[in-house]
C-alpha cells in the first residue's frame, strides 16, 4: 500500500465514512489539531519523564488518536467497530487530576509556563490542547459531534497543567510566579 494516494491534490480530503470535504474545513482543523497536541506529547516522551508521567502520556496519546478518529467521523456515521471518546476516558483524566494535585502546594497565584523542560514541554501541549478545544467547540456550534469530545479536551489541558506542576515538584524544580507587573525601558 503505498502512503500517498493524490486524492487529496486539489485540497478536498475523506472524513470517516467517505464524506469529501476541503482540507480547510474546521472538522479538518479540529482532529488536525488533535493530532498535533499528540505528537507534542510524544516530543514531551522524548524527554524521558519520569515513569509514571510516561505511562500517562502513552495512555492519553491513545486516548487522542481515538479522539481524532472519534472527530473524523461525522456523528451519524456508525460502524460496529468504531469508537468514540466517552464519559470513562473523562473520569481516568479527572482521577489523575485529583491524585497529582493533592500532592502539590496549592496555587496562590499564577506562575508562569516553564520550569523544567518536560514542564515547560507540557505547558506547550496544554496551550494545543486550549486550541484544540476551541476548535471543537466551534465544530460543535455547527455539527453534531456529542459532547464528550469537549469535555474530554477541556479536562485534558487542567491535567496538562497540573501534570507540568507535578513534573516540577518530582524534578525539585522551582515555579515562576506571575509578578503582576511588566517592567518598561
């Protein structure tokens, strides 16, 4: 099977399903920026976290490509063997959400992204998480696609965040706070 296959040359691509739509159609942006959000986790992999962060990655790596197929199909398409993103993919990220933040000082004010290098990395991956789920929010307003795919992108970025705080306290690595104030010439 050879990886190109020309039919998208002249800017239309297939969603799940055979539907033919224009590469810059939002449903396309939308899993587009799934799978962008995925493959920076996979960058923030490479930074060897530690193993528990690591298992949780691969496991929300997972749990995106079902999101972006879940985004690929439009919401009457039915397979047998299709799955969507549910409300359990949700629970396993709000448990971990939970787990990691009971083990961090609470927030007193806002700090500022970076800290370590998976910390900062994950930062990265929050902010594509936030646009993802605009996207999806947007799609939404004009599609029907459920409603768990938001709900799973919202849940995602506080874990991203939280899970870059997490990173920062196992690696002993001191957060910046927000000042307040921006300094001028």
């Amino acid at each position: 099977m050879k990886i190109y296959t020309k039919t998208g040359d002249t800017g239309d691509t297939s969603l799940f399903g055979g539907e033919r739509v224009p590469k810059s159609s939002l449903r396309i942006d939308a899993y587009g920026t799934v799978d962008e959000l995925n493959a920076q986790l996979g960058v923030v992999r490479t930074l060897k976290p530690n193993a528990e962060v690591d298992s949780l990655l691969d496991q929300i790596q997972n749990q995106l490509f079902l999101l972006g197929s879940d985004l690929a199909a439009p919401f009457d398409v039915v397979r047998t063997n299709m799955k969507r993103i549910q409300q359990s993919e949700i629970q396993i990220l709000e448990e971990t959400i939970d787990r990691m933040d009971a083990q961090l000082e609470p927030l007193k004010s806002f700090i500022l992204p970076g800290g370590s290098l998976v910390s900062a990395q994950l930062h990265i991956a929050r902010t594509i998480c936030r646009r993802a789920e605009r996207l999806v929010d947007a799609l939404g307003r004009k599609e029907k696609i459920g409603k768990f795919p938001l709900m799973y992108l919202n849940r995602l970025a506080d874990l991203l965040f939280v899970a870059a705080r997490y990173v920062n306290k196992l690696t002993g690595t001191e957060e910046t706070k927000w000042n307040g104030t921006t300094k001028s010439d």
